[in-house]
C-alpha cells in the first residue's frame, strides 16, 4: 500500500502482514516504506511487544504476537464504523 | 464482518468511479469542442456580420475552455487510476472479502484521498469555471442559431446545424457543473471521516501505549 498514511495505518498493516513470519525486505516492499523509516517502525512495535523476531536458519523473520490482535481489532471497528452512517456520497 | 460497511463503501467506490469517468469524457469533449471552436473562431468559418467581434470573443472563451478542459482531464486521470485500481480489488475480493481486506482497501481510499486533496479541491474549481466557459460558449454559439442576417430575418440551414452544437455545449457546461457539485459533496464526505479519524487517534494511541496523560 502506498500514499499518504497515518502512522497508526503503518503500524496496523505491519501487523496485518506479520500475522505469517515475514522479512525485513519483504514488510518494506509491501508497506512501501524505505530501509530506515521500516527499521524505526519494527523496532516500535518490537519494544511495545506487538511483534517479535524468529530465526529461520540465518534469515531473521518478523511475526505479530497476540497482543497485536487488540490493536488490529479496534483499528479496524474504527475504521468500519466511519461508514457506520447512511453513504454521504451516492448519486 | 459488517456487511452493511462494506455495502456502503461499495456503493460509494463504484458512484465516484462513474462520475470520474463520466468527467474523463465529458473533459474529453470539451477539449475536442473547445479546439473545434478556435479553429472555427480562426478561419471565419462561421460568420456573425449581426454582431462584430463576436468571433473573436468565441475564439477567446473556446481558448480558455480547452486549457481548463486539458487541465480537467490531467486532475481526472490521477484521481480516476486510484480509484478504479480500489474499485477492481473490491470487486475482485466479491462477497468473500475479509475484515482486514476491507479496512485495508478503506485505508486504502483515505491514503488515496490525503494524496488527491488538493487536486480534488482544483477539479472543483475547474469544473466550476469550465461549466461557466462553456455555458458562454452554448450562449454564444446560440447566437448563430437565431435568424439574424443583414437582410433580416430568416431560418437557414446554417442557423438549424447550429442547434446540435449549442445543445452539445450546453451539455458538456451541464456535466461540468454537476461534476463540480458532486465532487463538493465527495470531498465534504471524506473530509468528514479524515477529522473522525483523527479524532479516534487518541484511542488507537491508548492502546499503543503512547498517550502519556
């Protein structure tokens, strides 16, 4: 996903995308996000114990843990409930 | 997951996907219309002896008409790929779309509209001025429709082939002002959710373990 997003909406599609153990290429390529702001990132959720590191032979992988469920939860009751009301564009 | 979320997002995603492809056509013809009416304005193809200068005033507006129609479709073009690109995933995933596959394609559309604010906000104001030029122009190319002639009055073929043109004008001015309409109404929309977004931030934030208060 790319464009102009919240923080919040990183942090929620690293998770979203951890949910199977994922490298650190593969999260920057899927959540359009260069080397460094990628790293920050990671290590955010990793010091908030949303995400942990596996090894897979010498590769290091990056998985959500359960604790990410709560945020995912409500980011995503939050963002659904923004429809919540009638469509405020129809034609 | 709620079903009545993802109805609604549909039917919003699929009614801005025709007005922006009602408005690459419309912004299509103007410009094809506009540069029709220079070039017509330019050879004195079309006579006004009734009223002088007339041609060059047409020529003017129609100049002005194309630049606003070139500027019309560039501001389309971008707002309409991001749109039909989430439109086609949406379709795509059918009734079988997942919670995370929805809140993803709705982020997907608030990212798509943070990067297309402004853009959006111009295609407002171009559709407003182009529905103004070209109302001119339909008024203006009315003109030749009435029967005015140095010798008086009196129908010609020329003053009925002027008709289809002034109703096309009139019609592109139509679609232009409507567009501006509804694309006033789908920024009011999405403006709306960008603050109750950042209203449900300190929840998210709480949560993160970020807010210190």
């Amino acid at each position: 996903m790319s464009g102009r997003r919240t923080v919040y909406e990183i942090y929620w599609e690293i998770l979203v995308y951890c949910r199977t153990p994922r490298s650190f290429t593969a999260i920057i390529n899927r959540c359009d996000l260069n080397s460094k702001s990628g790293q920050e990132y990671l290590e955010f959720l990793i010091v908030r114990k949303y995400l942990v590191t596996t090894r897979d032979g010498e590769k290091t992988r990056y998985v959500s843990t359960p604790a990410a469920a709560e945020f995912i939860a409500l980011f995503s009751s939050l963002y659904q409930k923004l429809f919540d009301s009638q469509p405020d564009f129809r034609l | 997951m709620n079903e009545q979320t993802l109805d609604r997002f549909r039917t919003e995603i699929r009614h801005f996907y025709l007005v922006s492809l009602l408005n690459l056509v419309f912004a299509a013809l103007a410009i094809a219309f506009g540069v029709s009416s220079i070039v017509t304005a330019i050879l004195g193809q079309a006579a006004y002896p009734a009223i002088p200068g007339l041609r060059v005033l047409t020529g003017a507006i129609a100049l002005i008409c194309s630049g606003l129609g070139i500027s019309w479709v560039v501001s389309t073009v971008r707002v309409f790929g991001g749109v039909e690109a989430i439109r086609d995933d949406l379709e795509a995933a059918g009734e079988r779309i997942t919670d995370d596959g929805i809140t993803c394609l709705i982020v997907r559309m608030l990212a798509h509209y943070r990067d297309n604010r402004r853009i959006i906000n111009t295609m407002i104001l171009v559709c407003t001025l182009g529905g103004c030029g070209f109302f001119m122009l339909g008024l203006l190319n009315s003109l030749k429709a009435l029967p005015f002639s140095p010798d008086g009055f009196g129908i010609t073929t020329d003053n009925l082939l002027a008709i289809p043109a002034m109703l096309l004008t009139l019609g592109i001015a139509l679609a232009s002002l409507l567009s501006s309409y509804y694309f006033s109404r789908f920024a009011k929309a999405w403006d709306r959710r960008l603050h109750e977004i950042e209203e449900s931030e300190c929840a998210l934030k709480k949560t993160l373990g970020l807010d210190e208060s």
